[in-house]
C-alpha cells in the first residue's frame, strides 16, 4: 500500500505543477496577444493615414493613363492618314 500511496502523491504534484505551468503559459500568452493587438492597431491607423496617399496616387495614374492613351490614339490617326494617303497617291498613279 506503501508504494501506491507514493505514486498518487507524486501523480497529484506532478499533476498540480502541470496545472502552475499551464496557468502561467496562459496568462503569458493574454499578454502575448494584448501587446499583438496594439501592434495590430497601430499598423491599422497608420494605413488609413496613408490611403489618403494612395488614391492621390490611383486618381493620378488614371489620368496619365487617359492621358497618354489620347495622345497615342492620336498619334495613330496621323500615322493612318499619312500612309493612306501614300497609298491613295500610287494608286492614282498607277491608274
């Protein structure tokens, strides 16, 4: 009887420093997670300060990009009206 009244002590200790440990792994990882959360914030209100920025930059890069398209169309027309032109030319004069 002996021998098993020292195993259920030693399985109650062992058990009660598993619990100690598990309690303070748990309360380390609430606060873990508290300072996380800040972090997570922090980097949150820095982006929506910067979003500002970000459209400037979408809205500007849309109007290059009208921008540019209308003056390569237009280039394109010219070049188009300039060789149909040449074309039309040898045509007459091979007629």
């Amino acid at each position: 009887m002996e021998i098993l009244d020292i195993l259920q002590v030693i399985l109650y200790i062992l058990g009660s420093i598993l619990l100690i440990v598990l309690i303070i792994l748990g309360i380390k990882l609430i606060i873990t997670m508290n300072k996380i959360e800040n972090v997570v914030d922090d980097i949150n209100v820095k982006v929506n300060k910067l979003n500002g920025i970000f459209t400037i930059i979408d809205l500007t890069t849309d109007k290059l990009a009208l921008f540019s398209d209308k003056i390569i169309d237009a280039i394109s027309t010219v070049v188009r009206k300039i060789f149909s032109k040449k074309k039309r030319k040898e045509e007459e004069i091979n007629e």
